[in-house]
C-alpha cells in the first residue's frame, strides 16, 4: 500500500493546492502583515508600549543613529559655545546654575546660538528635555526653551515660564504669546521638562516629568529662530536668584 504524505494532500476535492502550500502561503501572508503581532498582549504590542525598550546591555552601536537627525546632547561639563550674561554662574559634572544681582529687576540668563543653518526650524519636528529648579519661588519671572525670552516679534519659541512659582507652558506665534498653566509643580524641586512638536500633525507637546500635560494644534511657533535654547531668569525684587539646570537634550531633523 502506498504512503502518502498528508502536507501532499490536497486541501479540497475542488482545488489541487496542496495543503504543505497552502500552510505556506499562509505564513509568508503574515510574515508581510504589518499588523501581525500587535493586538493587545502580543509581543509586538507589548514591546511597542513599555516605556523603556528592553534591549541586551551594550546591544546598541552608535553607528544606527539617525543620519536626518541634528543633535544636542550636554551636562554643563563646560560651558564653551554658550553666552553667559549673569551677576554668577557655575558649570560642574551633570549642572550648572546662573544667578542675578539683589537688585530688582536684574536679569540673568544664559544662550545657546547656532549659525551656518542650525537654528530651530519648527517645520522639523524640533524636541528638547531639560531638568531645571530654582532657588525661590517668589519675585521672580524664568524662561528657558527654544528662542529668546525677550525677542518678542523677532522669531517664534517654544519653552515654560514660572512666574512666582505657578508654571506655565509657553509658545509664540508672530509676536502673539501663549501660555497654559500646570499645576501642582514644586518648582524649587528638580523637574524634567520636555516639549517637541510633531511638524506632520501640526502639533505641540508638552510633558512634565513624563506626564503630558498639554497639546498645542493652533498657532503653533513657525518663524525659525537662531537661538537654539535660553535659560533666563529675572528677579522682581532686591533679592539674589538662581536658576539650576542639570542637563539638555536637543534634536530637530536635518
């Protein structure tokens, strides 16, 4: 009697296809499907949403860094390519700080300017994080993010404001400024702040230590700006202030 081999079958009395082919067409089908995998508690689903992408320690080579991808990576171990305007400042391992006079209405800040084509160019998705404190919370106005504070109808920016302690997103389009309040930041406590727009969406993000607090999708910063980030900080009173930031992450698309 003869052995027949069941994958040599055909799947139906009406079709030939073998099932050995069929089971194959099967596979390479959703081996192309790029959904496979990803409903909820699949691998590729599960993966895709762990807030830290779990790779073997040492796995990654630099050389897979996007090549469209500008970035800006520093923890204040110098201060070389920054303009510093400050009554003090200090730079050390993982910080600096700048600080104003005692005298009302004194200004303090610190700038980052790019030439040869580097400003921030808000049509490409430009991000920056960025963990800051400061001495008091009281008498005293600070800026820091994308563009000068006090370039008013110059170029657009993106960054937060504290103003006597209440935080505040805050962005400008065409010399008109916005500001969205978040509460319950202790702004002499070390915060991590982030904000990136996405230029395909046409939307503006803003995170505090992880957590998204608000979404721009209207007037959103256009005109590019040669000052790639500041930190400023005023004080409103006869009193000394002190911004401190520990490190900064830039990157825009080329």
């Amino acid at each position: 009697m003869a052995i027949v081999c069941w994958g040599n079958l055909g799947k139906a009395a009406n079709d030939n296809q073998r099932i050995e082919q069929s089971i194959q067409e099967y596979v390479e089908g959703h081996n192309e499907n790029v959904n496979a995998h990803q409903v909820e508690g699949s691998s590729l689903y599960m993966h895709r949403i762990q807030e830290e992408l779990d790779h073997k320690l040492g796995s990654i080579d630099l050389k897979y860094l996007s090549l469209n991808k500008r970035f800006l990576l520093t923890s204040f171990e110098t201060l070389d390519g920054w303009t510093v305007d400050a009554y003090s400042s200090n730079s050390v391992i993982f910080g600096s700080d700048i600080a104003t006079e005692p005298v009302d209405q004194d200004i303090a800040r610190m700038t980052i300017e790019a030439l040869v084509g580097g400003e921030v160019d808000y049509s490409k998705n430009p991000f920056f994080q960025t963990t800051v404190k400061i001495s008091s919370s009281s008498d005293v106005v600070v800026y820091f993010g994308c563009g000068q504070n006090d370039d008013e109808d110059t170029y657009d920016k993106m960054g937060f404001k504290f103003i006597n302690g209440t935080e505040y997103a805050w962005w400008s389009h065409d010399g008109a400024e916005s500001t969205y309040e978040i509460p319950n930041v202790v702004t002499t406590n070390l915060n991590t702040f982030r904000a990136y727009i996405d230029s395909e969406a046409n939307e503006l993000y803003f995170y505090v230590n992880g957590v998204l607090v608000h979404t721009v999708t209207s007037d959103l910063p256009v005109i590019s700006t040669p000052g790639v980030f500041e930190y400023f900080i005023q004080t409103q009173a006869n009193s000394l202030k002190k911004i401190y930031f520990s490190d900064l992450l830039f990157m825009m698309d080329r």
